[in-house]
C-alpha cells in the first residue's frame, strides 16, 4: 500500500485521524471523490505528532517501523530536539505542511488561548513565526503582541478576519457590547475597556493599535474644544441669573454675629446687579401643581416681583425642583409628571397658570437627576425631551413667552441621562453647574481634597457639553459663592490631593458639614487672622487652619471666571446663591461698574433699563429732567444683545467689556 497525500491545514489533517496519524486503513477503500482530494503530483509521509515523553526509539515503535527505516523516512531530524506537537514521517514521502489555511468564510483558523498558552507553542504547533503571528494578529481583539495574551482571547494562525469577542451585558459601549459597537452617550469616548468617560484613559488612541487596546469611538479629547467659541470680539448678550434660596429669609447664625451672614429676603437684593433673580425652590406634587415649600414663599416672592420696579427689565423664574426633592418621598415625582402625554400637559397647563399667579417670566427646571440611580427610570431623559418640546409647543400656540431653563450637572456620570443636543433647542439656556465638582462625598473615590470650582475641570465641564453636541451660545457658566471645606486626616499634609476623614466642621450660619458661604469663610479670616493662599493651577482661593481645609472662590477669583466666560463668548453666568455673599462682594466682581454709584455729573440711569430695540436700531435714554436734556444712545446690533436670534435689545448690559460693541454717546 502507497500514500499519498496532500499537503492540508492542520485541522484537515486533525479531521482524518485514521488516515493522517499512523493507522493502515487502506486508501484504496475510500470513496473516489475523497480520495483524489488528497492526492498530489509529490507523495507525503504519514505522520505522527509528538507527544510528551517521546523520543525516536518510542517514536519507531509508535509508527511499527524499525530505527533504522524512521532514521531513513527523517534524515534531518535532530532527536535531541524533539518538541511536543512536532511531526515525523512513518513513511517515505515528506512531511505535510503543519500551517493553517483561512477559513472558507474567509475568517483566520484561531486558537483560544487558556491558562498557560504563548506563542513557542503555537510556532511549534503550526509552523509560524512569531512575526506572522504579530501580522495576522493586527486586528485581532487586544492583541498587544506574544507578550500580552490573556486567556479568553482568540489568536488568529493564519491569514483572515480575526474572530469578534464574546458579547456581555455588562458592557455598556463598544465591540463587546450589545448591540455591538454600541455608542457612549454624549458623545463621550468609549474605552478599550468598553466603558464610557472622557479623561485622557478612556480617549486614547494610536496609529496602528489594534482594536480594544485603544479608544474605539467618539475618541476626540475635550481639550481639543478649548477654543469652541474664542472670539477676540466676545459675546455680548450676558445673563447674570442669581438662584435666590427662600430659607435664607429666616436665617441665623449661632456663636457668630448675624451679620456674618444675615438674612436675606428679596428686598434686601440690589436689582440692578442681575438679569434674572431665580426663586428657589417650589416643589411639584403627583397632578402637576408647583407647591410653595415655606410658609413665607406668598410674601417673599412678592417681595422679589417688586424688584422689577426698580429694573423693568429684571425677569424673575421660578426653580423647581433641586437636589434634596430627588430623596425620599419625592424622588419619583419629576419622573411621573414627565412620564405619560397626558402628565406632561397637566404639568405644562399648570405651569403657565401658576406663573401667571404669581407673576414670574419664567420656569427652571432643578431635576437632580433623570433616571434610575435617582428614583426614575431609563426613560426619563427621553420623557424630559419630550416636556420640553411640549412646552415649546404650548407657548407657540398660545403665544406666550417663558424663559425656560435647566440645571445640568458638571459630572459625566449623572450628565449621560440627558438628551441634551435635543433638549438645548427647547429651552432660552442651559444652567450649567459647574461648583460642587468636589466635595466630602469624595472620600469614596479616595481623591483626597480638591477645590470644588477649579477652572480645568470647570472648562472640561463646558468641553463635556461641546462635544455631546451644545452651542456654546446656550450654556450659562455657574458660579458658587461658597466653599467646600474637608477635615484632613493629617494635619500637616495641607495640599490638594491630601486625605481626609470628613467634611469640614459647620459653619455658624448655614450649619452644614463641608459648606461655607463666603461670609462665614470671611468670617474665619477676620477672626482668626488667617492668610489664604491662590491656587494658580486651579485659579482658586484656599484657607487652611487646624485641620480644617477649604477650597472657594473670592472676587478676583470670580473676576477669572468672568474672563473665560467672555473668552469663550457663553450668554453669562449663574450664581448660587445671591444670598450666601458678604456687602456685595462677589457680585460687584461679576455686575462690575454696575454696581457702582454714578458719578455726580451724571445722571444718566444705569444700564438695566435700556427699551427693548429692534436690531439695526438706536436706543435713546434721556438723562435728567424735562426735555431737551442730554441723552445717551446706543446702536442695537444684534446679536451683541437681547436675545440669541439677535432681534431685539432689551437685556441689561453689565458687563464693562460690552461696550466694545456698542455705542455709548453723551450727547447735549
């Protein structure tokens, strides 16, 4: 009996063991079409793979050859050399090609790699290279080379379209997920692991890299929108919305004179130093209805509607909503009024009602936050859209204006729940809260203490919302007139970044672990005569004493966010809270000369009470008494004030640098 054989893949051979691997079945009783499928021009040995423990004496014996035929069938063989998986002829003939051919799908023949497996085996095994394998691997899932295998992983042998990783649930983007190649929300890069973020771990990316070793979408860093917006002109329409908290009216501080912080009620803001004065908080109940959450809220917002005397142009909104009503009992309430079309108009039909009542411009909207984590569903996103939209459509037909706005976090983690391209073309702006990024809440991730307002990480928040896709033209800049304060665990390790055990001790007045406003922050400095330091890595303001540490701002801190805000051509800025500042402080940083009091030659009215004009237009305010008088005028260009379309004039223009666009004449 003759054998001749082809020279196949390894896995054809695996396929016939009887034929391939020293059995004398004859060939001559196979059936035609499969026998001349292995017969060639040249004639191969029948082998035999070498097991452990093997050497030539067993090797014979095995293929029932005398020593003397096996050294004649493998003149070259070396039998101190012998490796597990190697081949040697039993006959005459030569041996068969181990290698691998692709699949007739045009997929490579993989190997799964277990606990124990590297590449000398394989190169044994199939009679490759390392280089091949490293040129075949190219795109193979994580393949980083021989060096970095990981039992689970798939390895291609041969030429082909590498095999796609198992699929898991748990993964939320990317190749393993499901559906595959599943996108991130907002934009954001999704890891090599799977997970989605936006630091520089999860958006990296190389030339070259195969794919889950490198981001694999949406893989633009946020700095690369550091320039989003960047006008040497500026942006000239500047909201200053100040969140006035309705408890701050009954405040006081205990062990520390009141007017560290004194109490603060509407009448007690000046008008002229805000756009809008926000009214904070209402709740809303299961039908829809805005519910008053202090018994003087009647009285206090009276009080604020007052204000608009004093500035006509002041609007006044109404927040609903804020952190502590997404707890325990209210935690579903936003999600069910939001839910169903027929809650969403019960909502709406109530919002134009009560605001009507109590005569305010406007709703913000406070959802701290869409979905599960904070006591919704995964819908709530989609539902929040769809409220707005709805509201947008209300006011359409019924053709009343409300300013409409909302709260966005700074974080990533609770940010993904919004829809947030989508929404931004429902609402006059986006509040973004760009304070309380830390706080004593981070001892659970171990970052130790870290100001809560430092501008890189305020300027990756505003990157965070470019890149899911927001105009920089909607989004408000927050501000804090607070600290966040922290117990260090070592007293002298004073830096950021140094650990803690808690939040920092209560302030005398607002009575809260880890939270000072600025007058209490003021407070201690007087008192105990105490040297902050700046931060120029951050652009921050921190106090250190005992083991106390304190990250805030101060007015010329608050002055560096004002610089970016107009750097970056964003509408303005939001402040919480009007009534956490001391004499003014931190707001004559952001009102500027607004503030001041007018020159005694000049009796002019400031700058809140310009009429509404139209674009291409001039405004005239008379200064004085009687006619004939001198006046100031201004050209109304457009987008440089009023509103974002650029058709009318009628916002207070407070900041200095606004008269870069505008003409501001004293004439006789």
């Amino acid at each position: 009996m003759v054998f001749h054989w082809q020279v196949v893949a390894a896995s054809a051979l695996q396929a016939l063991p009887a034929l391939a691997f020293g059995s004398w079945n004859d060939f001559d009783a196979l059936p035609v079409f499969q026998r001349d499928s292995f017969l060639s021009e040249r004639a191969d040995c029948r082998v035999l793979s070498v097991v452990s423990g093997d050497g030539c004496a067993s090797l014979a014996q095995k293929c029932g050859i005398s020593g003397a035929d096996f050294t004649k069938f493998n003149p070259t063989l070396d039998c101190s050399k012998l490796a597990v998986d190697d081949w040697v002829c039993c006959s005459s003939g030569t041996l068969p090609s181990k290698r691998p051919s692709q699949n007739p799908d045009g997929s490579c023949f993989s190997v799964d790699v277990v606990d124990g497996s590297f590449c000398g085996q394989w190169i044994t095994k199939y009679a490759v290279t390392e280089a091949e394998i490293n040129t075949w691997n190219s795109q193979t899932w994580r393949w980083t080379g021989c060096g970095g295998i990981q039992p689970g992983m798939k390895v291609c042998m041969s030429t082909g379209t590498p095999p796609l990783p198992a699929q898991n649930t748990s993964i939320p983007c990317g190749l393993e997920a499901i559906p595959r190649n599943k996108e991130c929300p907002l934009n954001a890069c999704c890891g090599k692991w799977g997970f989605c973020g936006l630091t520089d771990d999860f958006c990296e990316t190389k030339a070259g890299a195969a794919p889950g070793t490198v981001c694999q979408s949406h893989c633009e860093k946020i700095s690369s929108y550091d320039n989003v917006g960047v006008s040497a002109g500026g942006n000239y329409r500047r909201n200053i919305i100040g969140y006035y908290s309705n408890w701050s009216a009954g405040r006081k501080c205990n062990g520390a004179p009141d007017s560290v912080l004194p109490a603060v009620r509407p009448s007690n803001i000046n008008p002229m130093a805000y756009t809008h004065l926000v009214y904070s908080f209402a709740s809303v109940d299961l039908n829809g209805r805005l519910i008053e959450t202090d018994s003087n809220d009647g009285v206090l917002i009276k009080e604020l509607q007052a204000l608009k005397q004093k500035n006509p142009n002041l609007k006044t909104m109404w927040a609903v909503g804020g952190w502590a009503f997404n707890d325990p009992p209210t935690q579903e309430y936003f999600s069910l009024n939001v839910r169903t079309q027929a809650s969403r108009a019960r909502f709406i039909q109530n919002i134009f009602s009560q605001l009507a009542q109590y005569g305010f411009d406007g709703i913000d909207i406070d959802w701290e936050y869409p979905g599960v984590e904070r006591g919704g569903i995964e819908a709530d996103g989609q539902n929040f859209l769809a409220f707005l939209k709805e509201l947008q459509a209300a006011m359409s037909s019924s053709g009343r204006r409300l300013e409409v706005s909302f709260t966005a976090p700074a974080s990533f983690w609770y940010l993904q729940q919004f829809p947030i391209k989508e929404m931004q073309d429902y609402t006059s702006w986006i509040n973004l809260m760009t304070y309380d990024i830390h706080g004593s809440w981070d001892i659970k991730f171990g970052t130790g203490v870290l100001p809560h307002t430092a501008i890189p990480e305020v300027s990756a928040a505003v990157n965070m919302l470019l890149k899911a896709g927001v105009r920089i033209t909607k989004i408000n800049l927050g501000l804090g007139f607070y600290g966040r304060s922290f117990t260090l665990a070592d007293p002298g390790c004073k830096t950021a970044g140094c650990a803690f055990t808690a939040g920092g001790r209560p302030g005398p007045c607002t009575q809260a672990e880890g939270f000072l406003s600025y007058g209490e922050i003021n407070y201690l400095i007087q008192s105990r005569n105490l040297q902050p330091t700046y931060n120029a890595t951050s652009k921050t303001m921190t106090l250190v004493y005992e083991d106390q540490w304190i990250g805030y701002e101060d007015p010329g801190t608050i002055a560096t966010k004002l610089q970016y805000v107009m750097q970056r051509a964003m509408p303005g800025v939001l402040i919480w809270a009007v009534d956490l500042d001391q004499n003014n402080a931190l707001i004559s940083a952001v009102a500027g000369y607004a503030m001041s009091v007018p020159q005694a030659n000049d009796d002019c009215p400031q700058d809140g009470v310009w009429p509404r004009t139209l674009k291409g237009n001039t405004a005239s305010v008379p200064c004085g008494s009687g006619t004939g008088g001198p006046t100031r005028t201004r050209f109304c260009n457009g987008p440089s004030w009023g509103d974002e379309s650029g058709v009318l004039c009628d916002r207070s223009q407070l900041f200095l640098a606004a008269f870069g666009g505008c003409s501001a004449i004293r004439g006789a």
